[in-house]
C-alpha cells in the first residue's frame, strides 16, 4: 500500500513538472542560436580592438618618451644659448668701446698720413718748378753751345745737360779743350747760384773699341777719365764744392740710341752732367 503511494505521487510529481515545462519552438531556438554567434562575434571583434588599441597605446607611451627626450635636450640648447646671449650681450659694450678706440686711432693714423702727403707733394711740385726753372736758365746760358750738340732736357724729375765730346775732347783724349772750357765756365755759374743742387758727371762711349790710347785700356777706362777730367775743371778751377758732385763712367753700355753708324756713335759719344734737387726734406718725411 505504501508502495502504491509512492507511485501515485511520483506519477503526479512527474505531470505536474511536465505541466510547468514550456515547449519551445524550433524557430525561437533558431533565433537564440544565432543571437548567442552574434554576441560571440562581437566579442571577438572587441577583444581584436582592444588587443590593436593596446598596441597604439604602447607605440604612443614610446613616442612620447622619446618626444620628452628631445624636448629636454632642445631645451639644454636653448638654455646654453641663453647663456651665451647673456655672456655676449655683457661683452658687446667692451668691444664696441675697443672697436671705437682702435678707430679713432685708425683715423689719427690716417689724417697724418695725409698730412704727410700733402707736404711730400708740396715738395715735389717745389721740386719740379725749382728743375723747370733751372733748366731755363742753363738753356738761356748755354745758347751759344748747342749747335755745337749741346742740349738741356728733364728727365725723372732731373735736368740732364748732354755735351757731345767733340765739343769737349779731341778724339781719344781726355784733355778739355778751350771751347769745352768755355761752356763748362758758363755751366759753373748758374751752378754757383743754385747750391740746392747735387751734380753728378757720367762719361759715356760708342761701342767701338779703344786701340793705341796708352794707359786707357777699354772704354770704361776712356769713359771715366773724361768725367773725371770735368770734374776736376768744375771744382778745382771753377771752385764747385767737391761735396756736391761726382763722377762716374758708363762706358758703352747706355747709348742713346742704337747703331754702329758714325752719326750714332758720335751721338753716344758724349759727356751728361746730371743736376737733380737735394731731397733731405723729403727723406726725412718719408722715413
């Protein structure tokens, strides 16, 4: 009997739970099935954003380290410039005052030179008048002599007074002749009244070569023995200062022109008496 009772309660247990069962349809189940592979879809998508977005992350946190890095050193820079600014902002005054000393002195230095220039020009066109107006007056002395091949000219700031030697020697001597003498009286006095002026006496020869003169060996020989013989009528019988001139011989190496014809040779054949200012004043400017 209890038994029996057992049974009729498990048997109405078992239709009251199927009963309470719903029975679901197939199409409702199909709509859950894919609404559960939708979510599961999702989820994954999210999880592959998430994985990506943390790989930016990661990326960005590294670029910024690196942006702070550079950051830092631009700002070291900018710090060390600064300083320099700072250092030659506080220098510059000392150096714009050096840079104004030294050109103040520049400009000194400059309006002497000027100066001086201007007294050297002064000199020279002293110079050139004083040469101009001497040559003058040997011109207006010597007139007599020169168309006996004397001439009077200016060269570099000199006056040359050339004397053919025929108008001084007779051929291979070295012994002044009379009408030599007489122009070299003439060349003494304007000489005496310009003691400003140093004179010099070259000899000068053709290039024919000396045969049977004695003693005089070569033309420089013939060359110097001629200014010497000048020289010695100039300061021993026309009494000019022995201090103010000197002689010197050429021989035949400065012609006035070249060529072996009787004409040129004759012309290279010549004593030149060369009358140049004393310079002194000059020197000593330019020293």
């Amino acid at each position: 009997m209890r038994k029996t009772s057992y049974s009729v309660i498990t048997l109405f247990l078992f239709i009251g739970l199927f009963a309470s069962c719903v029975v679901m349809s197939p199409k409702k189940y199909n709509a859950i099935i894919a609404q559960k592979d939708s979510l599961s879809l999702g989820w994954e998508n999210a999880r592959m954003k998430i994985t990506s977005l943390e790989e930016i992350i990661s990326g960005l946190k590294s670029d910024s380290t690196l942006l702070q890095a550079k950051i830092t050193d631009l700002e070291d820079k900018i710090k060390g410039m600064n300083d320099s600014f700072t250092s030659l902002r506080s220098n510059s005054s000392s150096e714009i005052s050096k840079l104004e000393a030294n050109l103040k002195k520049l400009e000194a230095d400059l309006q002497k030179r000027e100066a001086r220039l201007r007294e050297v020009e002064d000199i020279l066109r002293k110079r050139d008048e004083a040469t101009n107006a001497l040559k003058n007056k040997l011109q207006k002395a010597l007139l007599g002599f020169q168309q006996s091949g004397l001439t009077v000219d200016i060269r570099n700031g000199k006056v040359y007074v050339s004397l053919t030697d025929k108008l001084l020697f007779s051929s291979g001597s070295i012994v002044i002749d009379e009408k030599g003498k007489l122009a070299l009286r003439e060349l003494a006095k304007v000489l005496k009244t310009q003691p400003e002026i140093n004179i010099s006496v070259e000899g000068h020869t053709d290039n024919q070569r000396v045969v049977n003169l004695g003693q005089i060996k070569d033309n420089w020989d013939l060359s110097v023995l001629r200014a010497t013989s000048v020289v010695r009528f100039l300061t021993e019988t026309e009494k000019i200062e022995n201090g103010r001139i000197t002689a010197t011989g050429k021989g035949e190496y400065q012609p006035i022109e070249e060529g072996s014809s009787s004409e040129v040779r004759s012309r290279n054949r010549r004593i030149e008496i060369v009358l140049s200012p004393k310079l002194d004043e000059l020197y000593n400017l330019i020293k």
